[in-house]
C-alpha cells in the first residue's frame, strides 16, 4: 500500500545551474554529489 512520497527526481539539462539554484533558495548543501546526481533532503524529503 502507497503511504506517502518520500523521492522526487528532477531532470534539469544544467545541473551545475540547478545546483546554484537549490543553494539560494533553500540555502542547503546536497548530500549526495555525482557528475550524473545530485540529492538534496529538504523538510524529509529527497
């Protein structure tokens, strides 16, 4: 049984630009930094 979204994934064609991104709105650091993935936990979710 589905209880919930915990994962969203974003294709973005520059990731170097979305990465900027995430740190001035969210003001956070990703956990998980690959030249092919970048994952960030905001508010419990990836």
């Amino acid at each position: 049984m589905l209880q919930g979204l915990r994962t969203i994934v974003y294709y973005v064609g520059d990731l170097t630009a979305a990465k900027e991104w995430y740190k001035k709105v969210f003001d956070i650091e990703p956990y998980f930094d690959e030249p092919y993935y970048v994952g960030y936990n905001i508010g419990g979710f990836e």
